[in-house]
C-alpha cells in the first residue's frame, strides 16, 4: 500500500523537523523526521539541478 502526501515545507518546519531528529524520546519520531529530511534534501537537490539546466540553457533569463 503506498500514501501519497503532500507538504509545504519552509525554514522553521525544516528546524522543527531537525530538532525532533536528533532530541524526541521516541525512536519512532526520531526515525520518521530523519526520513522526511531525508526526502526534502534529495526534491531540493532535485529542484537546484533543474534550475541549474535551465540556467545554462537560458543564462539571460525569461524575457520580461
């Protein structure tokens, strides 16, 4: 069975979501945060090299 969900995720969520990682009592919430940072690094890092191709193949930007 697979969930899909969706988030908006911004710096203070990110922080909370650190901060639960590495201090919660539960082992379960600890390894739940963990995972989500997990997945919100690798879309970032997804978004920055597509911004990146898009840069090189349009330096000068969308005309305005």
């Amino acid at each position: 069975m697979e969930i899909a969900v969706k988030l908006d995720i911004d710096e203070k969520t990110i922080s909370q979501l650190s901060a639960e990682s590495e201090s919660n009592a539960s082992m379960f919430v600890r390894i739940f945060c963990s995972e989500l940072l997990q997945k919100i690094s690798l879309e970032t890092k997804e978004i920055y090299e597509t911004v990146k191709k898009i840069n090189i193949e349009n330096p000068y930007g969308f005309p305005q």
